[in-house]
C-alpha cells in the first residue's frame, strides 16, 4: 500500500476503469446540480420576489425525490441498473434543455419553472438507487468504503465550487447558461454510465407495490441495517442545525450575512477534509462502530457550536461536524452495501436515498420548533444531548450493528420478497 493510500485511498481510481468513469460520472452530475440550483433560486426570486414561493421550490424537489427513490429502489431490483441509470439520465437532460430553454426565451413562467424542476429531481431520484449499487457492483468489498469516501469528495468539492460559480454565471450570462452548462455535465455523466457493463440485478423481483413495502420491512427485519438507518435518524432529526444558523447569527454574531455563509462553508471545509484523509478510515472493517463513533462525534461538535461564543469556536465545531458527518455518511453507505443481498439491494439503496433526502429536512424542522418556543441556543444544545443519547441506547442495544464487520458473510433475514 503506497503513503498516499493512507492519507487518501485513491486504489479504487488506480485499479478499477469502471469506478473511475463512474467517479467522473458523478461528479460531473453533482457539479452540474450546484450551477443549476443557484440559477432556479435566482429566477424564481426574479420571478416573484416572494419567499413563500421560492421556498414552493424546495417542495418541487423534496416530493419527486421521495416518490422516486422508493420507486426507483424497486425499479433498481428489476432491471438492468446502468441501463436505468442511462434512462433517468436522459430524463434529467430533457429537463435541463427545457429549464435553459424557458430563461433564454423569458416565458416568465413559475408554475413551468417549478414543472421541470419537479421532472429533473423525479428522474434523478428514481435513478438514484440504482447509482447507488455500482459502488459495490464495481469495486472488491475491501474497497467500497474508499470508492464512497472518492466519492463524497467529489460532491463537498461541488458544494464548495459550484454555487460561487453559479453565482458568478448567472450575475454575468443569466440562469440559462446554468441550465445549458447543468445539461452538458448530464452529458458527460451519461457517457460515463454508458462505458459501464451490464448490470442485472440478481432474484426475481417484480414490478408491484408490495415490492416496495417489502424493501422497506427488509431493513426493519434486519438488526444491522436498521441499526445504520436509525443512527442516521438521531444524528439528523434529533441534531440538523442549519435552520438554527440565522438565528444564531443575529443573536451572537451581529446578524452578518457573511456568518451564514461561513458557518456553510465550515461544514463544507470539515467534510472536504475528512475525505482528503479517508485513508485514516476507509480500511477499518467495524462499519458500525465507526458509524456510530462518527455521528457521536457529530452530536458533540453541534452541541459545542450551539454553547460556542466566539466566532472561531463556532466555525470550529461546525468544521469538526462536516468531517464526522463524512465519516458516518461513508460507513453507512458502505454498511447498507455489503450488508444487502444483490437481490434487495436496489431497494435497500432507494430507502437510503430517501433517509439521506428527507432526514435533513425533519431536522431543520424540529430545530426551528425547538427554537420558536425556548431559544436558538437551547434547540442546538439539546439536539446534540438528545441525539447521544439516542446512539448510547443504540449502540447498547444493537450488538449486530457494533459486531458488523466489512467482509463478513451477509446475515440475512427471512426471505421477504
């Protein structure tokens, strides 16, 4: 193993030509997703200058995305999972052609803006599950941990580049050249699927709504994967504090904007640096353990930011946060892989998707709640308590979830469908 290797685990990139054009695949389709996010902020502020309505966009996104990630983790278990991918691809570059098609020709529309971005997150998310698979499809089980790590690198580093830039494109050329440039990234992420080898799930799953019940009582029923879905749920439900930013702002750092920006970008930095060092985690085989001691980790950096005073010790905690946030978020993704049977995987991956999507949202929501009654400081202290003591209960409880270790025969429950 080379001294890169154990700083950054790159041997998925050096050894597997399928996962690298899968890597340059995703990465192209999350860079493309930040440009055109900035851009339908922006037209539909310019649209109506309301923020009710621009919120209206978070519900176009937010409801396809539920809908097609528990579909699409059917559909992963029925057909051929890169020739979906290809298809849910092609689906986003329709909606991206039209999205710049509309600003370029200024139909001022809203309740078209909202159509297409409703289809482009619906595609995107039924193809998201099937996305999901190629990770463990491509790569030895040794390496999935570093493959995931790769590629969250990709998408933190999208996160920092890719609004600036948006910024910046849309200030100079208008939201249309976003939605042109979102199109030609789908582009080349669709060429890079298209390189891949078949993919056939294995079983015989058939298209039918039980399927998707019997995806989701899969993960119930299996002591491991609920495990890992259910330390997610106290991370994020019980900790999210980016609703709490604003307030926290104002109340100790004069309401600066900039601040708001900062406190993004700290998360973003932390977790960007996790991966740069994923090294120093990717090769540990206790999957659930380092989970569970990531999101640990996170619960103490909210619970500090939300006693933090100075502006340093804020950024900080944040900054610590994003890192075990990447931590917990490559293990799990790692666990729920090699601990799914191919026959179950897809559906598996589509409950992970909407877990990963909806979660965030909960979270914000209950701090918001918090906070409207008691205080910015008390919702960001008693996420962070609330949601170690939730992992100490867990972990006590679930000797599956500590015991799993990456390589380890799947322990499969009773055949459910």
């Amino acid at each position: 193993m080379s001294a890169l290797d154990r700083v950054l685990d790159v041997r998925p990139l050096r050894t597997s030509p399928g996962f690298r054009r899968i890597w340059v695949s995703t990465t192209f389709a999350s860079f493309g997703h930040q440009l055109a996010l900035v851009a339908v902020l922006a037209q539909s502020w310019q649209l109506t200058g309301d923020p009710v309505a621009v919120g209206a966009v978070g519900l176009a996104q937010a409801v396809p995305m539920v809908a097609g990630g528990l579909v699409g983790g059917v559909l992963a278990d029925v057909f051929d999972r890169r020739r979906l991918v290809l298809a849910t691809t092609a689906g986003q570059i329709v909606a991206a052609t039209g999205l710049a098609a509309q600003a370029f020709a200024h139909l001022g529309s809203f309740s078209l803006l909202l159509l297409l971005v409703g289809l482009q997150s619906g595609c995107a998310s039924l193809g998201a599950a099937a996305r999901r698979t190629f990770f463990a499809a491509l790569l030895p089980e040794h390496q999935v941990s570093a493959g995931l790590a790769l590629a969250n690198i990709s998408f933190q580093a999208a996160m920092l580049v890719g609004p600036a830039l948006g910024g910046v494109v849309t200030a100079e050329w208008g939201p249309s050249a976003c939605y042109a440039a979102d199109a030609g990234c789908l582009l080349v992420a669709a060429y890079g699927v298209l390189r891949l080898p078949a993919m056939r799930p294995a079983g015989g799953t058939r298209v039918r709504p039980a399927t998707v019940v019997q995806g989701l009582t899969y993960v119930v029923r299996a002591p491991v994967l609920a495990g890992a879905f259910l330390t997610d749920v106290f991370a994020t439900v019980l900790a999210m504090p980016i609703a709490l930013f604003p307030a926290l702002s104002a109340e100790r750092f004069a309401g600066d904007p900039k601040t708001l920006g900062w406190f993004l970008s700290a998360i973003a930095v932390g977790g960007l640096a996790a991966g740069l060092l994923s090294g120093s985690f990717t090769k540990l085989r206790r999957l659930g353990v380092v989970q569970l001691v990531a999101a640990a980790v996170w619960g103490v950096a909210l619970l500090g930011f939300g006693l933090a005073t100075p502006l340093w010790l804020a950024l900080v905690c944040l900054a610590v946060a994003g890192a075990a946030d990447t931590v917990a978020v490559v293990s799990r993704g790692a666990l729920v892989q090699l601990a799914t049977p191919d026959s179950h995987r897809g559906r598996v991956s589509g409950a992970e998707f909407v877990v990963g999507a909806a979660l965030p949202d909960l979270g914000n929501f209950r701090a918001g709640a918090v906070a409207g009654v008691t205080s910015p400081a008390f919702a960001a202290v008693s996420g962070g308590l609330l949601c170690l003591v939730g992992l100490g209960a867990l972990a006590a409880g679930n000797t599956s979830l500590r015991r799993f270790e990456a390589g380890s025969p799947t322990q499969e429950p009773d055949p459910v469908g």
